[in-house]
C-alpha cells in the first residue's frame, strides 16, 4: 500500500512541475516581479485659463518604473511631467498619458479633460468725472473674460469700507457733506476659473462755494491796485479775471485749513491798473466738474480827468460844437479818442495848439459817440472821465405818407415823419386849419378835383423847421356831371 501511494504521488508531483514551467514562460520571468501599470491616473487643474502655465504629473503602479507618453491633439511628448501654456482662446482640451511597463510591455490609457477660460483681464471702470453730494452718479465696471466674469464693489472713504455691493454697476451717493472724495474698487472674478482682477477710481465729491473779491472799491485812475478772489472749492478751483474786455489770469494760493472739517479754500490775486469804468470780475471754475460762480464788483473810481463841452449849448448838427480836456497839468501829452479810437485833425475837426480843445466845425450828425481824452503824465496814460455826446439834429427828409388819391367820401389816412434827435413835433395844414400830430384822417364831402396837404416838422431843440407838400387827386365814382 505504501509502495503504490508513492508510486501514485510521484508521477503527479512531475504533472504539476510541469505546469508551473509552463505559465512562467507566457508571462516573462516571474521570478523578478515585476506588475503593472495599475492605478494610472492624471494630476492637475480641470480648469486651464489662457496664458497661464500649467504642470500636469501621470502617476502609476509599476515595476520596473513605468515610461509615460503625452497626447494632446497632434502633440506628443515623453516623460511623468508635462507643462501646458495656451496662448490663444480654444475649445476643451483633452490630455492622454500613456503608461508603459518597459518589461512586460503592458500598457495603461488614461485620460483627462480640461475647460480652457480666458481672462480676466483689461478690468475698467467707466462713470462720471466727479461725484456731487446727495445725487446719484452711476459707474460700470467692465473687464474681458470666458465664459463670463461676476463683478463686486467697495466703496472706500478715508481708508474705511463704506459699503459693498454686487452686480455689473453701482450707484453711488455721497453720504455726507463733509465727504472731499470716494474710492471705487471694483472686483472682476471668472465665474469658472475663479481667477480675479481688480481696479480702483478715486473721484472727488466736487463742490465750489463762497466765492468774493476782496479789494479797495473806490480807486483812482491810472493807479495799481491789488485784488483777492477767493472760494470754497473740492479738489481745487482755477481762477480767470476780466476786466476791460480781457481774460487775465492771477496767482492761485491755497489757504491752510485751521480746522477739522473746514473744506480748502482757494485764493487767486490779481494786480490791475484802473484804466476804464468796467467793473472788475472773478470766475471760480472747479477743475474736475468744470462747474462755476462768479464774483463781480463795481469800482468807483476817481479820475483826475474828464471831457466836458466848452459851453452850455447842447450839441447840433450843422453848427459849431467844442470839447475841453480838463485836468491836464501837462497839455502836450493830450491824445483824444472816439469810440476807443484815436480822433485825426481834419478840415472839419481841429484841435487848439495845446490840445485841450477839440473843435467840430461844423458837427454833423454822424460825430455822435464816447469821446475820451488820454493824458500821459509821467507814465502810464490815464483816460479821462468819457462824455457821450448826442447829437441834435433835423428834421430831415420829411416825408408824407398814404394813398396818392381821395375818394368822396371815403375816410384816407396820411402820416408825416422825418428824421429827428430828439424826435420831432409835426403839424399839418387842411383847409386853412392846423392840425397836430403825426397822422391825419381825410374825408372829402364835397366835388372838388384836387385836395392840397401840408406837413411841418419841427425840432424845439435845433430851431429847425421843414415842410413838405401834397396835391391829391379826388374822385367820385357816383358823379356823372351832368
């Protein structure tokens, strides 16, 4: 019994020695163990945005140590690690790493899917230049990004969070008068990637108050005089002055602030010389709102010299008609102006040898204006005190108007004028009768061929008369004659 069970295990012992002979062949050496690849899998972000560098690792399972291949698109690279940098916008990206163990040949695949985004980037705020206390001003906020961007603001006053809000734009009102400016922050955020960039805007709560000009108002010609305009203005105001038809520009300071919560005031000083009657004007202008006030006053001045005419005679065309330059200590530096502009001796319009006469012989009608007398006396030339001068004239060209004939018993209306300064008194002739006033009813009742008209014209103040005349044909449609 004991000689058969040997005899039976030996031969099965060579059957299973033989076997295993077998199966070590298929599969390589087993004897040095090698395994895998298993537990192949792809490290790194789901989400690549554009421009960003990016590092990708393929683990696996190997023995010996697994090669690595890298496929995205018809790009193939060796290696555990792979770098990825997208330079432009594309769809979703897939990356393949394959693994292979270099002794048994056997291969693993995995892959792994990437969304690419863009941005943010190019983040701006748009909105008004300045804000006003207690109005709405409304900004947007704006940047580039793929699929989409959410946007959040703060507002920030004086190093403080004031407030926090979400959304594309926001409405902003300064909460108090005090407030000199806010800063906008806002936050554009990819809405996949989660990337974000920011922008900040700093704008000023303008404002530009109490503007006044400081200054001797009674001053005398030809003389400098120092001016102070000054106001209340957030950030700052510049300052343009006019006087005698010109834009000046002074020296702009700025005043310090004695107390907290005192807003900064600005002065500007100017130096003029009175040269004219203009009153002197101050405009404050805010430099980011561009919004103004004005300041103006009135000098009284005091001239040394003035034009007066050389008797009691009003002024009339036609007749003789002087002006006096009174003052002058200095006659030769006389020049005499019209209008502004500079009067030449003429026939008509002579001067006496020491210039302080003007004479006008004869004055007509046209000499009307401002007359000034400009008298240099150690310096700069000093205008006189003006004299605007009227003249007196007519009548002329008197004219009578309305139809050029009568109908019997048809009422006619007839009116006078003439030229005149001051305006004239006109009196008309009609049947041996005067009649005044500048118009004229006619009726005729009677057959008559031809009605005769007179008006005269008179200036009370010129002594002048004229007179014009009219012969009107009459008609009676219902009077045959016989």
């Amino acid at each position: 019994m004991v000689h058969c069970s040997v005899c039976v295990l030996l031969p099965l012992l060579i059957c299973l020695a033989g076997f295993s002979a077998s199966k070590t062949e298929q599969d390589g050496t087993m004897g040095d163990n090698s395994y895998g690849p298993s537990s192949v899998e792809i490290t790194g972000v789901d989400v690549v945005t554009v421009g960003i560098l990016y590092g990708f690792e393929c683990l696996a399972e190997c023995n010996p140590a697994c090669q690595f291949t890298w496929t995205r698109g018809n790009e193939t690279s060796k290696g555990q690690q792979m770098n990825l940098q997208l330079q432009h916008l594309m769809p979703t990206q897939i990356l393949t790493c394959t693994a292979v163990n270099p002794a048994t040949g056997r291969l693993v695949t995995v892959q792994k899917k990437l969304q690419v985004t863009e941005g943010p980037s190019n983040v701006q705020i748009s909105g008004p230049p300045s804000l006003t206390f207690d109005a709405v001003s409304v900004f947007t906020c704006s940047a580039d990004c793929y699929p989409s961007c959410s946007y959040s603001w703060t507002v920030i006053v004086e190093d403080q969070t004031i407030s926090k809000t979400e959304g594309k734009t926001i409405s902003v009102t300064p909460y108090d008068s005090t407030v000199a400016s806010e800063t906008l922050v806002c936050v554009a955020e990819d809405t996949v990637s989660h990337l974000y960039i920011s922008s900040s805007l700093k704008r000023w709560v303008t404002s530009q108050t109490d503007v006044s000009i400081k200054g001797t108002t009674t001053v005398t010609m030809g003389k400098q005089y120092t001016f102070l305009c000054s106001a209340t203005c957030i950030p700052y105001c510049n300052y343009t002055w006019n006087y005698m038809g010109k834009t000046l520009h002074g020296d702009l300071i700025q005043l310090p602030i004695l107390h907290q919560g005192e807003k900064p005031r600005f002065v500007s000083y100017m130096e003029i010389t009175v040269g004219d009657y203009s009153p002197l004007t101050c405009k404050a202008i805010n430099a980011v709102s561009q919004a103004t006030i004005t300041a103006t006053i009135n000098l009284a001045i005091i001239d040394p010299f003035s034009v007066v005419p050389t008797s009691q005679a009003l002024p009339v065309a036609g007749k003789l008609f002087s002006l006096e330059c009174t003052g002058s200590q200095n006659p030769a530096s006389i020049t005499w102006l019209k209008d502004n502009e500079p009067i030449s001796a003429s026939k008509r319009v002579h001067f006496s040898p020491d210039h302080i006469t003007m004479t006008f012989s004869p004055l007509l009608q046209n000499d009307g204006g401002l007359y000034q007398c400009v008298v240099a006396e150690g310096g700069t030339p000093i205008p006189s005190v003006p004299y605007q001068m009227q003249v007196n004239y007519g009548p002329n060209n008197v004219v009578i108007s309305g139809p050029d004939s009568l109908e019997i018993g048809v009422k006619a209306t007839f009116t006078c004028s003439a030229e005149c300064f001051p305006s004239c008194s006109f009196t008309w002739t009609l049947y041996g009768k005067n009649i005044t006033g500048s118009t004229i009813d006619i009726t005729v009742n009677r057959h008559i061929l031809k009605e005769f008209i007179s008006c005269k014209a008179e200036n009370t103040i010129t002594g002048m008369t004229a007179t014009v005349n009219e012969t009107l044909s009459v008609s009676d449609p219902g009077w045959c004659g016989c």
